[in-house]
C-alpha cells in the first residue's frame, strides 16, 4: 500500500516525469511519417565514407533506391538528381577527350615528327578548322567542360545535403550532440563526402586549365580582337622570355591533367584500383593475392599516366618549348601580350 501511495504522490509523479527527459526529447523534431509497408524500397543508408567523392554514379547512385526521400528525377520515373548529374559528369568527359586527342596530336605528335614549330604551324591552323569555330568549340570544349565541373561541385553540394538529412544536421543540435558524443577526435560522421584524388587533381586541373584558356584564348581576343597569330610559336616565345613560369605551368598542365584524365576514364570503366589494404593507414584487411592484384592494377594505371604525359612532353617540351623567341612584329606583338598580364 506504501508503495502504491508513493506512486500516486505527487512526488512520485514528478520523479517519473524527469525520468523521461533527455537531450533528444528536448529536440525540435518535426512530423515525419512512418513507413506502414516494409517492403516498400526505401533509401538505402551506408555509411557516409563509402560514398565516392569524385561525382562517379558506381557505388552511390546504384544504391540509392526509389522512395518517399528521393528527389523525383526529370522523366517521374524516381531517378533522383544524383543519377542525372553523375551521366552528365560522365558523358561530357567522353567529349572533352575527343578534343584532346586532336590537341595532342597537332601540339606535341606533329611537332615531334617533323621536328620544327614552323612545319607543324600549318597542320594546326588545318585543326582549327575543325574544333575551333563558333559551333565546334563550344561544343567539344566549351560546354563539356562546364557541365563536367559544374556536375562535380552540384554533387558535392547534393551528397552534403542529403548527409545533413540522414545523420540529423538539418535538426537543432542533433549533428553537435553526435560529435560530442565520441571521444574520436576525428568522428567517422562527416557532412562533406570525402575528396577523393580524382577530384582533388580535377580541381588543380581546373586551375591550370583556366590560366591555359586566358593566356591562349582570351587574353588574344580581348587585346587583338581575334587569335589568329596564335599558335606553336607563341608558346615558343613564352618559355624564351619566361621560361620559369612557362615550364611550371606547363609541367603541371600535363602532369596534374594526365592523371585526372588517365584515373578519372579508369574509374569509368571500372578498372581503377583500389588501395585499401596496401596502401595507407586505413585498417582494411584483405589477403595477399587481392594485395598484389591491386598493385599491379595501381601500377598499370600509372604507367598510363606516365605515358600520357610523354606523349605531351616528346614534343611540346623537346621541340616547342626549345623553339626560342620569335622576331620582328610577331614577337613584339607577344611581347605586349604578355605585358597585358604583367609578365
């Protein structure tokens, strides 16, 4: 009877009542509704490290399934905005690989066979007539590649979002509740997805290439009105007059570019490596026949890399680059170019 009373009394009803609160009940949660069918397929939830970084569509647009969360995709058939970001991430590298192939070829193949700037002038005017027109070039250059890196950083910003929404950012003091739970000073919950290696060379690329575009492209048009005196030799006269800057940005143009283009068209294809297990300090572990299979794949796609980059160098640094100056008006002309950009 005592206890009974006990648990009748108003103090017992305050001590049941404080029992009840905790850190998530004093949350501001709003109204969701339940899912009333089990199989109906719902978003799947892996663990935020697992979702590739680089804008790729294997191993995150795959798992993610049609459901009440999916952001409804341009034809209603529940492909949400994932899927169609990482094609046209995917598409428009195929197109700018289709320009760069015929770039190499009239910059650094040609030159290395005929061994001189002015021969190999008339093959890239001849070029020009077909990737550099009002139609062409922003077809094959222009608008591939701002789709490709406007694609990356779209599904960047998108993976973030639906991260915040799965692990409770979006609610008041949930994600600084879960960080300060762990004593992990590094918590395995993380809002931003990894940059993987493909996307952090993506991002110096980009750099290097947008100083390549001003200093070929739009740096002409806007002091000259066109670009028709540029070609080999303006390059030529760049490492003459400048040869430190010239040779690191071009250096770094190829270097950097080749292994964004050789992994990222590996990682399309599904061969690129991975190294877990071997390399890093990432606890994987795996046994010794994967160890050395994905060694010999890391170093096949390499030595892809090097080689692309030969490729560029045999003739843009062993015949371009040591071409020299150029004379009268064409190099005085150069000159106040580069003097536009304070070089």
């Amino acid at each position: 009877m005592d206890d009974d009373s006990d648990a009748e009394s108003p103090r017992g009803w305050r001590e049941r009542r404080n029992s009840t609160l905790t850190a998530i009940s004093l949350l501001q949660l709003d109204p969701a509704p339940m899912d009333s069918d089990p199989d109906t397929p719902t978003e799947e939830k892996r663990p935020i490290d697992s979702l590739d970084a680089d804008g790729t569509m294997e191993g995150s647009a795959g798992s993610i399934k049609t459901g009440s969360t999916m952001a409804p995709g341009l034809s209603g058939s529940g492909r949400g905005a994932i899927y169609y970001l990482s094609r046209m991430q995917r598409y428009s590298s195929y197109a700018v690989s289709v320009f760069t192939t015929m770039h190499l070829v009239n910059v650094s193949l040609i030159p290395a066979v005929t061994r001189s700037v002015a021969g190999s002038e008339t093959y890239l005017l001849m070029a020009r007539e077909l990737y550099q027109t009002p139609i062409t070039e922003p077809l094959l250059v222009g608008l591939p590649v701002l789709m490709h890196i406007g694609s990356g950083i779209a599904l960047r910003l998108l993976r973030r979002s639906q991260n915040i929404k799965r692990y409770g950012g979006s609610t008041p003091g949930m994600y600084a509740m879960m960080r300060s739970s762990t004593a992990n000073p590094r918590p395995s919950v993380q809002l931003w997805p990894p940059l993987s290696w493909i996307s952090w060379s993506g991002y110096v690329f980009s750099a290097f290439w947008g100083a390549h575009v001003v200093m070929n492209r739009v740096l002409p048009l806007v002091v000259e009105g066109d670009s028709s005196n540029i070609g080999l030799a303006y390059v030529s006269h760049g490492f003459a007059r400048h040869p430190i800057i010239a040779a690191t940005a071009y250096r770094g143009l190829i270097g950097i570019g080749c292994a964004h283009m050789v992994w990222g068209l590996a990682k399309w294809f599904g061969i690129a490596p991975s190294t877990k297990g071997w390399w890093g300090s990432e606890a994987v572990s795996v046994d010794k026949k994967t160890k050395r299979q994905r060694r010999r794949q890391w170093l096949g796609v390499q030595a892809a890399v090097v080689a692309a980059a030969a490729l560029w160098a045999v003739g843009g640094l062993e015949v371009v680059a040591k071409a020299g100056a150029s004379d009268g008006w064409v190099g005085k002309l150069y000159d106040d170019l580069f003097a536009r950009v304070q070089l």
